[in-house]
C-alpha cells in the first residue's frame, strides 16, 4: 500500500488513498447519470407537447354559433292579468306575428302569424308556438330583469323544432327569446310588445392537417435531440471532480 503525501489534519495521521481510476470513478458515473438525465428531458416536453396536440379534446371542439335570429310583435292586441305589465305575471299576445327581421336560417322567411299566445312567467313551459314553417319553440326556463315602470322584460331559453324554413334538420336546437313590453301610457293603457328569437347550433372545428404536422415535428425533434445527447454522454470524455 502507498502512503499518501497529503497529512491529514483532522485524523493526525497518513491515510490510505485509492488508486485514481477507482477515486475518480463514482464522479465520473454520477456525472454521466446527470447528464442523460438532462438529455431526457427535452424528450419529455416534446412528447407532451405533441400528445396535447393530437389529444381527441383538441382534434374535436364544440362551440355553439347562433345559426338564426327572428324578431317577433304582437300585431294584435297584448294583456296582462293586472292591467300593469310591471307587476303582471300572466301575459296574452292577440296575435304573435313574425317580423320582416330574419338572419341566417330565417332569412327571407315570409311574415308568420301564430294566433294567440299567453305565457306565465311563474311556469315557462307554458310558453309554446310554432308552425310548419317557422318550426316549434318550447321554452324550458325563464330570466326575468329587474322591474321598471312601465316595462316588463323577460328572456326565455328553450329548445326549438326547425320547419322548412331554411333547409334545417334534425335538432331540437338550444333556442333563446328576449320579450320586451312597453307601456307608455302606464297601467291600462295599449302595450307594444316585440322579441328576439335566436337558435344555437354546435360548431365542430377539426384542426387543419398543419397542426398534425406540427406536433409530429416537434416529436421527432425531441426523439433527435435526445439521441444526440446520448451519444455524447456515452462517447465524449469523462468529466471528473
């Protein structure tokens, strides 16, 4: 055994030193350890990153698009329960008519007339019309705004049935009325009542053939960067401490 040069101080004696290789030999495992575990990581991110992308929540999404919109007045003549559309809970539309306002699947729709329409802002079920060509609107539930004199403004959410207007199949659609009623005059007098009526349809957007590119891009980079930076760990020189 060789004896080392060096006096240790805190034994207060020689000690017995190892051959260099074997001295230098856990630093040099440790380093090479590190090092492959740094190069790993660009491979992890790169993964991810292209998982995300190809995951079915990104190649399929669903966003609701107002396909149609229709105003709506009462060409005939509107009461309520209490003569107050301010405090009225029952409401009848002598003669709820379409308007010459359509967008999008009701656009150029002829003017349509649905008779009498009542509704009660205590059940929103009961509010119900339709025809073979407007289509078929129930309403499932009812927004009501804070009270003003003289105005009364509701907004009732549903489910519609298309007609033949514009070509729609299937459904029913989400569907939504916004009902507004002036009264000028105040209690007991006439009552203008008008509304906006809008469908919703689902939207599915399927990401264009570039983004699948992208992702397999950004894999195959990560897997080459990887390779790479363990071909220098295996074969570059050791770095000992």
């Amino acid at each position: 055994m060789r004896r080392n040069d060096a006096f240790n101080q805190l034994e207060g004696g020689d000690q017995i030193s190892a051959s260099p290789d074997q001295a230098h030999r856990p630093y040099h495992l440790t380093n090479r350890w590190h090092t492959g575990r740094l190069a790993v990581r660009p491979v992890i991110l790169f993964g991810l990153a292209a998982l995300a992308c190809l995951s079915p929540a990104s190649r399929l999404q669903a966003t609701p698009i107002i396909i149609g919109m229709q105003g709506f007045t009462d060409s005939g003549v509107t009461t309520t329960d209490t003569g107050d559309v301010s405090t009225a809970m029952t409401f009848t539309l002598g003669n709820w008519t379409t308007t010459t306002f359509g967008t999008g699947i009701f656009a150029g729709m002829p003017v349509q007339t649905f008779g009498q329409v009542s509704f009660n802002i205590a059940d929103p079920s009961g509010f119900t019309f339709g025809n073979g060509v407007f289509g078929a609107f129930d309403a499932t539930s009812v927004t009501t705004s804070p009270p003003v004199p003289n105005v009364a403004s509701f907004s009732f959410d549903g489910l519609w049935a298309p007609g033949t207007q514009g070509g729609l199949t299937g459904g029913p659609f989400p569907s939504s009325i916004n009902v507004l009623l002036i009264q000028p005059g105040g209690p007991g007098s006439p009552i203008i009542s008008n509304a906006t009526f809008s469908v919703e349809e689902a939207e599915t957007v399927i990401p264009e053939p570039s983004s699948f590119v992208l992702s397999l891009t950004g894999l195959a980079a990560g897997v080459l960067i990887y390779r790479r930076r363990r071909r220098n760990v295996q074969t570059g020189p050791a770095v000992t401490v």
